[in-house]
C-alpha cells in the first residue's frame, strides 16, 4: 500500500520535476548540471513506466542536438549511466552516478 502511495505521489510530480531538470540541464554552470544528470537517472529509475522512461530519453536527445558542448557531454554521461542501470539493474549507485561494474 505505502508503495502505491509512493508511485502515486511521484506522478504528481513527474511533469514538474522534469521541467526542472530540463532548465538545469541548459545551465551553463557544470554544478547545476551535475545536479541535472543525477536528477535524469533518477527520473529513469524511479519511474519504470516506458513512457515516461521514453520522455528522459527524448529530453536527452534534445541535450545531444543542441550544439552545446556542456549538454552533449552531461547527456553522454547520463547515457552511460542509464545503459549501466538497464544492463544491471541493482548494480548502479545511483546517488553517485557511478557503476559499479567496471565494463561500465
């Protein structure tokens, strides 16, 4: 039950945490975008719908497109570790961002 909870109040918040990842993953500040990159992996893992799943992808193939050095590189980070946590799931610390399976 605490669970459904959870789930149901994160929903509320998906359209707005977004949003704000999004703003921060454009600053040209690389704090904010570390912030920007630990927030998309967490919006990967704790939403495991496939569509909102597919909305982190798609806001970071825009980051890819836009010409900005800063974003290409936060969004190949957060790549990486988005494919470390699909391929090992479990493994991945993701306060850290950091696998733990050195393949990754």
């Amino acid at each position: 039950m605490t669970l459904l909870l959870v789930q149901g109040a994160l929903r509320q918040v998906w359209t707005p945490l977004k949003a704000l990842t999004e703003r921060l993953a454009r600053s040209k500040e690389e704090a904010l975008w570390g912030a920007a990159a630990q927030l998309y992996s967490l919006l990967f893992v704790c939403f495991d719908e496939n569509v909102q799943r597919q909305e982190v992808l798609h806001a970071l193939h825009g980051h890819l497109g836009s010409g900005s050095r800063q974003e290409v590189a936060g969004a190949l980070q957060v790549g990486q570790t988005l494919r470390c946590i699909v391929s090992h799931p479990g493994v991945p610390d993701i306060v850290t961002c950091k696998c733990m399976v050195p393949m990754c």
